[in-house]
C-alpha cells in the first residue's frame, strides 16, 4: 500500500510539474485543480494511515512476538487496508467538494507547481470559514493523531527493547525499525516544513515555497524505494556488482 500511494502520488502530480518546468503548460482549469488537490491531500492522508499501520505492525513483532501471527492475521490486515482507503477517501470529499463552489476572485496564481487546497482557500473571496474548520480538523483528527500514535508506538517498543539482557538482542531489535523510522521521517518532515512555509512564510522568496512543495511530492516516492531495497541482500549485492564492474 506504501508503494501504491507513492507511485499514485506521482500520476497525479508529476505530470503538471514537469509540463510546468518544461514551460509546456501555464494553467490549469478548476475542475482538474479541485481534482488534483482531492489526490494529493487524499494521497497523503493515505500514507500517513500506513505508516501508522506499520508502526502498529512493528510493535506487535518486538512487544509480543509470540502471538504475532495470531493478532495479525490476514484477515485482519485485509480489514486495516480497507479502513484506510475509506479513511482517506471519505473523509476528505466535503472540504474539497466546496472549493468547486467558491467564488475566486484575488489573482489566480498558485505557489506550487500543482494544487493545494491552502492555495485555492487563499484565493477565495467567498466565506471559506467551514474549510478552514474543516481542513483543521482533518488535520489534527489524521496527521497530527498519526504522528503521536507512531511516536507512542516507538516509545513502548524502545520500553520492550530496553528491558532486553543482550546487547545483541537489543541492536537486532531496533533494526528491523530502521526503514521504517526513516519513512516516517521522510513523510513527516516536507510536511511540517510546507506548512510551516505557509503558515509563517509569507515574505519568503516564492523559490522557498516551490522548493518545499515540490519536496513534499516527490521527496516520499523517490526515497521510499531506496529505504526498502537497501536492506535487501539480492539489491544490495546486485548494485555492488554493478559498481564493481565500472571500476574495472
């Protein structure tokens, strides 16, 4: 589900982003606009659920090994997958329906190379009070619980780990956390830094705010892929090879 919503994140985005930098497009009609910001904020609430999804997974393999097997059936698996998709698609359908109905009226010129529900409320001269309460809620009730789920997840896994005798034990324990604490941080960083931008960055150069919106798209899909083929053996000795072979 990971690599879905990455290689999803970037169908909807990249093609407006390179038809941007490569000065073949220069606008864009509200209909895609609106459709465009339902993918990418849905896109990234998405991820966010799996990523929580396998905080709770890593904590169920170091916390209770023994009956891993048992909580996380197939069944059950199949059941948090579809509590995601409905997560992430139901919720987010009133606040961007509205923006299909607000009346524009400030220049039409977005901060990023694609669209941003922030950037379309900005531009509004109709009462955007329910999107503003609504966003805000999506926000804290999504990204922000997910976050303090994972960060509570990793404390009582560091409380399982500690209590372990051997060092060894201790070391293998925390490995098999490593990629997914760099997805969480990949994810969770673009994210704080955009909204940060956005929130208290008004008088920073608009390159500030392409750079951080463009992070925050593709930085999660390109890395993603590294952070879980890197611990791969039959990769890692494959890319070994190959380098080998350029020396020589």
């Amino acid at each position: 589900m990971l690599a879905l919503t990455d290689l999803c994140m970037g169908f909807s985005t990249v093609p407006t982003v390179l038809g941007i930098l490569l000065g073949f497009i220069q606008e864009i009609s509200l209909d895609s606009c609106v459709a465009q910001s339902y993918f990418i904020h849905g896109l990234s609430f998405m991820e966010s659920s799996v990523l929580l999804a396998m905080a709770f997974d890593r904590y169920i393999a170091i916390c209770n090994p023994l009956r891993y097997s048992s909580i996380l059936t197939n069944d059950k698996i199949m059941k948090i997958g579809v509590a995601i998709l409905c997560r992430s698609s139901l919720l987010i359908p009133p606040v961007i329906i509205r923006l299909k109905f607000l009346n524009y009226c400030r220049p039409h010129i977005l901060s990023h190379s694609f669209c941003l529900h922030q950037d379309l409320i900005r531009m509004a001269c109709s009462d955007i009070r329910f999107n503003n309460v609504y966003g805000l809620a999506l926000v804290i009730s999504s990204l922000l619980l997910d976050a303090v789920l994972i960060l509570i997840s990793y404390v009582m896994i560091l409380h399982t780990v500690v209590a372990i005798a051997s060092w060894e034990e201790r070391l293998k324990s925390l490995q098999t956390c490593v990629s997914h604490i760099c997805a969480v941080l990949v994810f969770y960083i673009p994210i704080i830094g955009l909204t940060m931008v956005h929130r208290f960055g008004k008088h920073l150069s608009p390159l500030v705010h392409i750079l951080m919106g463009n992070s925050y798209i593709l930085f999660p899909p390109m890395m993603n892929p590294i952070i879980y083929s890197i611990k791969t053996q039959q990769i890692r000795r494959r890319v070994q090879r190959l380098f080998s072979l350029k020396r020589a």
